[in-house]
C-alpha cells in the first residue's frame, strides 16, 4: 500500500485550521497552522519557510533532504521547536499520529 501524499504546506492540514497572520502594519507575516502527521505516514518532498512548532503528544519523525540526507527526530509533547526553512520528505516512523501547531514565518 503506497501511503504517501502530495505536500501541501506541512503535513495534513485542515481548511479549518489555517489562518493568515498580520503585522502592525497590515501586512501578512506568515500562517499558522494545524498538522495532524499520520502513522506511518510520508509526505512528499515539499519545502517549508522557517517555523516555530507546539507539538501536542510523543512521536518519531524522519525527514530525508534532496541530497539524500536523513534525519531523525523524537517530537516530545510539550515542545516548542524552532524550524529553520528547508526542503524535505517527511514520513511519521513512529506508532501514533502527530498533532502539532506550525508557525510559519514570512519575510524573516
């Protein structure tokens, strides 16, 4: 069974629970939002603009990057983690779907 999806942003993301984000000046600053990573889910190869990330429960994450690199991260409930702008697949390795708020930034 082929389990993997286009990219839209990040992750599976609901229509629900995007929204746009403002600066003082009216001018848009980035987006937030909610990423529900399925298990054993893979998400194509996308890029993302640097990103501050609330993640909600455990879980175990691997990104591959377009020069074939891998890399593997524990989510630990609780966090808030710091996502620098990059292009990678992302595939949920671990036994239960991610649920995490995404700050993406715009212009920084």
């Amino acid at each position: 069974m082929n389990n993997t999806r286009a990219a839209t942003s990040h992750s599976r993301l609901s229509e629900r629970g995007q929204s746009k984000l403002y600066a003082p000046d009216g001018k848009r600053s980035g987006a937030t939002f909610r990423c529900e990573d399925q298990t054993r889910e893979k998400i194509a190869m996308h890029s993302n603009g640097p990103s501050v990330i609330y993640v909600f429960n455990d879980g175990r994450l691997r990104h591959t990057y377009p020069d074939g690199k891998v890399r593997e991260t524990v989510a630990v409930s609780g966090a808030v983690v710091w996502d620098d702008a990059e292009t990678h697949e992302t595939e949920n390795v671990g036994d239960t779907d991610i649920h995490s708020l995404k700050v993406e930034l715009k212009g920084t």
